[in-house]
C-alpha cells in the first residue's frame, strides 16, 4: 500500500504546532528525509530541538546528529526558528 507522507505531514503539523512531542520527533524525521516536504535541516533540528527540550532524549540525540551536517548559518536560523516558535491552542 502506497504511503502518503504529504497526508501524514498534514496531520503531524497539526499536532505538533500543538506542542505534541511525539509529532514534533516525527515532522522533525520528515523534513530530515524529504517526505511528504522538500527536504530541509533547519526545520528538522528545530522540531527536534523543540523535543529535545521538553525533555525527548530521541530527539537530542537526532538533534546533535543533525547539528553535525549544518553549516553554522543553518544552526543559527534553525535556533532562531526554535526561539520565536510558539504553540497553537
């Protein structure tokens, strides 16, 4: 059965704006591997540093692994993003 990551994006996004952890580890996944989005670092270690802190040891941990493909420009703009992300009700 074909998978539809934009569908699972969709409703990954949603949760995760929410501040739901397990949906900000997985967006994080799925911008890191381009599916269901273009394939973009900076947001993957920003949802991954959002989890990581709350307290999700998956998330640091793919947040350093990350951290270690990006430029320090790309560091800087995804803890920026971090920094003004705010949750949605």
């Amino acid at each position: 059965m074909p998978q539809d990551y934009a569908e699972a994006v969709k409703w990954y996004r949603l949760a995760a704006d929410q501040g739901e952890l397990p949906a900000q580890f997985q967006l994080g996944i799925m911008c890191f591997l381009g599916k269901g989005v273009p394939h973009d670092i900076v947001h993957a270690y920003m949802w991954f540093k959002l989890g990581e802190a709350n307290g999700d040891l998956g998330a640091a941990a793919f947040r350093a692994m990350v951290a270690e493909r990006m430029t320090p420009w790309q560091i800087a703009e995804a803890q920026k993003l971090t920094r003004e992300w705010k949750p949605t009700k």
